[in-house]
C-alpha cells in the first residue's frame, strides 16, 4: 500500500533509529502520521524532520512516558480526542538499562516501558482499532526473546537483576502479548504481529534514564532496520496475517514458551495487574 491517505498512524519510540525511519516513511505514503516521544526538544526535532522529508504536513507530535500509567492515559485521550480512526500502531518505544531502576509505582523500569508500555497503550487504542477496516498493529520485538523467561513470580526480577536478562524477558513478554492479543481479535478486522527487526546500529540505551551506560548493538542501518516495520504496516502480502512472529520479512516459529497458553492467560492477567499498578 504506497498510498496511504486519509490513513492514521501511531509510531511510538519515534525520536531516533528505526522508528524515526519509519514515522518517515510511512509519512512520505500520505499517512497522517503521529510521532509519540517523551523529550520535548527531541519529539519537536523528530517532527521537523519527518516534515521536511516527507513533504507531508499531516504529522503530529504527542507526548508520553512510557513507565507511567497517568501519561500512558493521558496520551491515548488526547488521541482519541483528535482522531476518530487508527489504521497503524506501532509499538517501538524501548529502553535497556545496566542496573535496577523502578518507577515511581515500583515496577521494575525495563519490565514497565517494553512490556507494560505497549500492553496499556495497545489496550487502551483498542476500539479505535477495532472500529477501523484492517487496521494493523505491529509490536518490535527481538530474537534476544529466544534467551528470556517468563517466571510469575519473578517479573520484577528484585534479586537477580542482569540488564541483558531483564530486556530479553521484556521481549518475550511482547511475544507473549501478541499471541493472547491475535486470539482476542480473531473475530475483528484488526491484525496484529510481532517483529525481529534485525540488530540495528543505533545508540540504543537508556538516555537520561540511569547513568550513560549504553549496549554497543547493531549490524545493519536504521533505515534497513526500518523496512520491516514498513512492510507489517503496509505490504498486502501480509494482509490478514495476525498473531504471528517475523525475523524482518520472514515468518517463523518464536521460542517454545511463547506457545505455552496457560502462561500466556496467567501472564495477561498479571500484565492486567501490573498496568493498574505502573
């Protein structure tokens, strides 16, 4: 779909790397195309840059933290106070961190943006979504969920914190909310897919979260990185496809846990939890 006026589109984590490309692109598609950040300077810069690449003055810039519940609301009604359709959300606002930092709720931080974030902001979109023909909502996880768990009793991980650990749980956690979310809207024109993007070359870290500690990642570039989220938003090759988990355009299976139902509705009811909590 090269065109996509009069379409809405939600592109979180959109400041920098593959989601400031992809807020670009789909942009450049005619999409009324709304960027979400949490710095003001950065969301502003971001939002004149889209402008002026894509040609496109149907952007928009709002504001939201993703490790706090009142934010996460206060974003989602601003959105539907001015919109009355979403035909893309893109979940990709993330964050890693070298220590354990909690919100001001106490909910573990990595656990609360990568997790938590998307599961409110998802729900929260939901009958918007719903009530717009094939909208679709793409969620960007990783292949580091090969290597996370899902311990119940552990989500918060208080005494065995490890950075690399904690956002690989966070990822498998989106993974897991893809399924339950597919099995919830099967019988709605909405789709929704998880998404190894690639390992991308991007100062992904933890800004001004922590210290300045950052994990070196990366081997192919943004913009390639950024393809993918593209094609789950918009190729017709994958028009109807839902609860299904991708390595950039490649469907393929996700880690065994990933299928584990009875994990899966545990988990929604404890994110359900959590979400009134973060």
């Amino acid at each position: 779909m090269n065109n996509l006026k009069d379409k809405v589109c939600i592109v979180t984590g959109s400041t920098s790397g593959i989601g400031l490309v992809t807020a670009k692109e789909l942009a450049k598609m005619g999409a009324t195309t709304i960027l979400v950040a949490r710095d003001k300077n950065r969301g502003k810069a971001a939002l004149a840059e889209v402008i002026e690449y894509s040609k496109n003055e149907h952007t928009d810039l709002l504001f939201c933290d993703f490790s706090s519940r009142s934010s996460i609301i206060s974003f989602t009604d601003l959105f539907k106070k001015k919109y009355n359709r979403l035909d893309i959300l893109v979940n990709n606002a993330g964050m890693i961190s070298n220590k354990r930092i909690e919100t001001d709720s106490g909910i573990e931080m990595t656990f609360a943006v990568n997790h938590l974030g998307y599961f409110m902001t998802t729900n929260l979109l939901l009958d918007l979504l719903k009530d717009t023909p094939a909208s679709r909502i793409v969620v960007v996880a990783s292949d580091l969920h090969f290597r996370g768990n899902i311990d119940i009793d552990n989500l918060m991980h208080k005494e065995d914190y490890d950075g690399f650990r904690a956002y690989s749980d966070s990822k498998l956690a989106n993974v897991l909310f893809t399924y339950k979310l597919a099995d919830i809207l099967k019988d709605y024109d909405t789709t929704i897919n998880a998404v190894h993007p690639g390992v991308i070359k991007t100062k992904f870290g933890v800004e001004d979260r922590t210290s300045n500690q950052t994990f070196p990642m990366g081997r192919i570039s943004p913009d390639d990185g950024a393809k993918t989220l593209i094609y789950l938003s918009t190729s017709l090759d994958v028009k109807g496809v839902s609860g299904k988990y991708f390595n950039q355009i490649n469907m393929e299976r996700s880690a065994e846990m990933s299928y584990d139902k009875g994990l899966i509705d545990e988990f929604w009811r404890k994110s359900i939890e959590y979400s009134a909590m973060i």
